[in-house]
C-alpha cells in the first residue's frame, strides 16, 4: 500500500490551566461521569500546574521517529492530530488536505484493543474527514502492537532499569505490579483488551526471568455503580502490605506508552503517598516513550504495512492483530453493533 504519510494519533492535554476545564469536557462529554468526579480530575492537573505532559512526550516521540524515518526509511513526513485537544484531529486532516496528502497510516498512541484504546480512534478520524470535507485524505490505522517484539523489549528494559534500583539481595523477593488503565466491565466483555495486557505482562515477566506478577488498575472515573475492571492500584498495594514479606513494590504501568498525567498523579503521587504510610517501598518503572526500540518498532509497523512480504512480528500465542478490525471489533457498550462505525 502507498502512503504519503504518518499520523501520530494521540489522547491529547491541556497545556495552561484556562485550557483544563474544556479539555475534560471534550474528554467526558456524553458519557456517565459525574461532575464531582471530572472537577477531581481537574485538580490532578491543577497540581501540576494545568499541564498535562502528554503534548511534549507526543513531540519527543514524533522528533525521534522523525529521525528513525529520515535514517532508515521510509521518508514520510509526520502530522500530529489529538482526540480531545490541540492539534485536534480535524485541523490536523484539513493541513494534511492542503499539502495533498491523499492517504495516510496513523500511528495510535495504544497499544490495546478496546473501544477507547483503538475503534474510538477509528471513529473520532472518521469523523475529523468528514468535517475536513471533500479532498481529505484516506486515513488507515497500524494494528493494536501490546505484543510486538519492540513493544515487549523496550517495556522489559525499563522494568529492568527499575528492579536494578532495589539493593540485590532484595531485588527477586520485590514485588511486580503491572498497572493499566481500567475501563467498564461491559466494554472490556466486547473485546481483548484484559486478554492482551496480560498476554503482554507475561511475556515481560519472561524476559524478565520473573514468574510472579499482579495485574492491578487506575484510573476509573465511572459513578461507583457501574462495575470497572479491578483491583485498583491503590486496593492491591493494601493487600500486599497485608500479606507481609517484601516490602520493595515495582509498579509497572504496561497499559501506557508515556508517562503523562494518569502516570503522574494516581501512580506517582497518590500511590507513592500510600506506599508511604503502608511502609512499602515504591519504584515506578518508566513507560516506553522514546524507549529506540519502541521507535524502531512503529518503523517495522510501517514498513510491514507498505510492504506485504516484511514480517508481522508478535510474541506470544495471540499473534499479530489484524490491519483492518472486524466491523464487530471493541464495540461502545450499549450501541447496537449494526450502528457502529
């Protein structure tokens, strides 16, 4: 397939605190959160100044996968568009229009199947040509990569680089907490996303030479009455601080590419702080971000879907996902599957 060139397909933050409110806003809007929790959700960014980290991490990435494209081919220049904030996805596909960009591949910045993670995305660029009007280019998505050899690679490094900060004699007894972001119990029976994450978590354990690992999650921001994938973070570390042993954690967030405000807030601040009271001593391992086998990994994505005879790597018994998502594939919950997009 020819494409003349890369969409990096990201979530989007806020980079002033005027900007908090109507990000989440575009973030919650239409969905069943209440107000008490997005105004909580605002003060997360508040306490770091109303800037969420996403936007800079986003420009590391697309400088460093500028620099593996123009080294290593193929030579495509690369578009930024946000779901929720700017550069937003429509302004980002009339740019692309005017320079003559007829089809495109984007790259998403997640890399699991769920609605949110994956056919949201498909949904909101669809969405974005539309308003682009006639003209805009043709925009296809790499399949969902949690099990790429790179992905694994990069993640099991920097797992690596954080047990290493734990005294040797304690290093194998430490705990190993994977972290993702949890989603309702009623999108995650529509796809494979709990599937995936831990399909991805035990191949890192294996390169790792670790068999012992939880998953846990963070994140929620559905009214209490709506079940959510668990256990929490927050509920897990409890638990092994009523287990005894150990009291070295390494939380892992395996469900992220970067290390925005969700990692900041609800890993590092309120998990730290709890890690702290409960006597656990807390490393936190970084996300891949511009990890260069993570970089050299969205070029193999690309490269495979240019040319039909490279190589669709994937670890594991899952294997590679499909280029194009089964018209049935991570439905919304509650929509009538004949409706979606």
């Amino acid at each position: 397939m020819h494409y003349d060139a890369i969409l990096v397909a990201s979530f989007g933050g806020p980079e002033s605190p005027a900007e908090v409110m109507p990000f989440l806003e575009n973030v919650l809007r239409g969905k069943n959160v209440p107000r008490e929790r997005m105004l909580e959700v605002a003060e997360h960014y508040y306490h770091f100044g109303g800037k969420s980290p996403i936007n800079d991490q986003n420009r590391q990435l697309i400088a460093a996968l500028g620099a593996e494209l123009a080294a290593h081919g193929p030579d495509l220049p690369i578009y930024w568009g946000n779901r929720n904030w700017n550069p937003m996805f429509a302004d980002t596909l009339r740019k692309m229009k005017a320079d003559g960009v007829r089809r495109a591949l984007a790259f998403v910045t997640s890399a699991y199947s769920s609605y949110s993670g994956c056919r949201q995305y498909r949904e909101d660029i669809a969405r974005a040509r539309e308003a682009a009007g006639e003209g805009a280019p043709i925009v296809d998505k790499v399949r969902a990569f949690h099990n790429h050899p790179g992905f694994v690679e990069a993640f099991a490094d920097r797992v690596n680089q954080s047990l290493g900060r734990i005294p040797e004699e304690r290093r194998e007894a430490a705990h190993l907490i994977y972290t993702a972001h949890s989603i309702p119990a009623a999108m995650a029976r529509g796809c494979d996303y709990e599937k995936q994450l831990r399909e991805t978590a035990r191949l890192v354990a294996e390169k790792l030479g670790r068999t012992a690992w939880r998953l846990a999650y963070q994140s929620r921001s559905g009214p209490a009455s709506q079940p959510w994938l668990d256990p929490d973070i927050l509920d897990c570390l409890r638990e092994i601080k009523a287990l005894g042993g150990s009291s070295n954690v390494v939380i892992a967030p395996i469900g992220f590419v970067s290390d925005h405000m969700e990692i900041l807030f609800d890993l590092d601040t309120e998990a730290g702080e709890l890690c702290g009271k409960l006597g656990l001593r807390m490393v936190r391992a970084e996300t891949v971000g511009t990890h260069p086998r993570f970089i050299r990994m969205i070029r193999e994505l690309i490269c495979e879907r240019i040319d039909d005879n490279q190589s669709r790597l994937a670890l594991g018994v899952l294997g590679p996902r499909p280029d194009i998502c089964p018209s049935d594939c991570c439905p919304m919950p509650g929509r009538a599957q004949a409706g979606a997009a």
